[in-house]
C-alpha cells in the first residue's frame, strides 16, 4: 500500500533520488506533517474550494457513507470501505483517493526512469511512510528487486516495529535514515505511542550489524526543543559507533492543510516559535564528535 512515489529528490539520502512512501503507520505523532501516512487503507480526500455541490458522491454512495446537510456533502469516512467508489463520481476532481496497492512491477517501472540520474549523482532509491517496515514482506521483496536491479537503497524508519521485521532487509540496506524523536521514555510514549526500549534495542542492533546510520531529529517546539531534550537523542546517537552524522529537521506546517482535505483534526499545540537557534543544536552534535547539518 503506497501513497506517493516522488522523484527527483535530493533528500533522504545522497545523491538524486526516488522515495517510495509506504501507507501505514503505528506511531501517532500530533505533528503529522503527512496525515494520509498513518492509516493502512487507502482514504477519501475532499478538496471543498473544487467541490461544485452537484452532489454526485451523494448519489454514488451506499449505506448512508455521504449524506447532504444544508445543500452539501458529508463523508461519514468511518463507513467508506471503497473510496475509489465514490471520488470516480466527481465531476469537479474535488474527491481524490490517497494510497494504492501497487505491485513490485509497477514501482519498479516508475523508479527505472530515474536511473540516468541515479548514476550522475550517485542517488539511489529512499523508502520511506508512514513506516516501511509495516510493511515487511513487501519491503523485502522490492528491497531484492532493486539489487538485482543493480539499485541502492535507503530506508527512512522510526525502528518502533519489531527486530524481525528488520533483520532480513539487512544485507539489501544501504543506509538506515533513523528519526529518533526523544530520549525520555514517558513523553516520547505519550506523545507518540512508540516505545524507547524498543528503539533503542533496534539501534544497538544495527551497531552490532556494522550497518551505516544517521541519526534525523524533528526539531518540534513544545515537545523536543530544548538543550537538555536534543542533548539526550544526540547523546545516544554519539554512543553507537555506526552513527557519525545527525540531521536536525525544522518543524513546520506545511501538511496541516491535509487534516482538512481527510477530514482530521490537527491535534498538536505546541509553541509557535523554536526556543533555540539550531546553530545550537548543531555545535552540541559537533561537540559530541558527530557531522551535523540542518535538513537532510
């Protein structure tokens, strides 16, 4: 279950590439900035500045999914097992459907128009969510074709899912692009609903495997951003041997717009301006000898 494929990046890994996104994710962090990631099903989007109240949907629909109140339409989402369904029944294109079931043939076909660029820039392919490793069998099957492909990848992960989700990927990973969100177990589970045991036992993991990974911090004010909070996670990252670089990501807000478009609430309250200069941040991660830098 994929819910975009976006080329041409020049993030989440070196060099060009192509991120894959997979649906489907079991952290719940109030900052979201790509709602649609979270659920394992494909969703109904509305787009309500396009809707032309023709009321088509309504008329589409089964078993009271959309209803009309005051001349427009209300998704009940809760009850919308087809979505395909309903948004092929708009005129306007208000009604979209975010995330496909998509077969290792038809990614793979999108992500070889890419391979001129892979090889100028030394990019490759960036698999990323939602989390991947939801995904696991799937995950390791394209993981296999892109190396018989002659294709390296990187995996964006949150590494809240099991160890033997992870284990077989191993020899097919290039790089593991870890976000590690905070150290203190109780805020990071309140917050998110990962568990730091389980996060941590991963990284050692993948010290113990040799395999190389950096280290991605969302910077968000009101949950992270404070000296003693990002000292904790750029502590732990300085003491596995396989990390030597931290990215520290700015927060932003870019996605709420689609909480709106699914329906959803955006639930975080946090600050509205960072407590400290990321320069900060930076000269903290240097100080523990690691190579720090802004994005990624």
């Amino acid at each position: 279950m994929i819910f975009n494929i976006q080329r041409f990046s020049t993030h989440d890994g070196a060099g060009i590439r192509t991120i894959i996104f997979f649906k489907g994710c079991s952290l719940r962090c109030p900052w979201c900035e790509n709602p649609e990631s979270q659920s394992f099903e494909p969703e109904l989007a509305w787009d309500e500045r396009k809707c032309i109240r023709c009321l088509e949907c309504a008329g589409a629909a089964v078993d009271g999914q959309v209803t009309v109140e005051k001349g427009r339409p209300v998704f009940h989402r809760e009850k919308i097992r087809l979505p395909e369904s309903i948004a092929d029944a708009c005129p306007s294109g208000a009604l979209s459907v975010l995330g496909a079931e998509k077969s290792i043939q038809e990614i793979m076909s999108e992500i070889e128009k890419d391979t001129p660029f892979y090889k100028k820039s030394r990019g490759g392919v960036t698999l990323s969510g939602g989390e991947p490793y939801n995904q696991p069998v799937f995950l390791l099957e394209l993981l296999e074709a892109l190396g018989r492909s002659g294709l390296t990848a990187a995996v964006e992960t949150a590494l809240s899912v099991p160890w033997s989700a992870i284990e077989p990927s191993l020899p097919f990973v290039e790089a593991f692009l870890v976000d590690v969100k905070h150290s203190d177990a109780a805020k990071l589970k309140a917050f998110t609903g990962a568990d730091i045991s389980l996060i941590e036992g991963n990284l050692r993991r993948l010290e113990k495997s040799g395999a190389a990974v950096t280290v991605r911090i969302p910077v968000v004010p009101g949950f992270n951003d404070s000296i003693p909070e990002i000292a904790g996670i750029v502590d732990l990252a300085a003491s596995l041997r396989n990390v030597r670089m931290i990215h520290f990501l700015p927060f932003h807000t870019l996605g709420v717009g689609k909480y709106r478009l699914l329906g959803k609430e955006y639930r975080f309250r946090g600050e509205a301006e960072p407590a400290h200069d990321m320069s900060e941040y930076l000269a903290l991660a240097q100080s523990r000898g690691l190579d720090a830098s802004i994005g990624g």
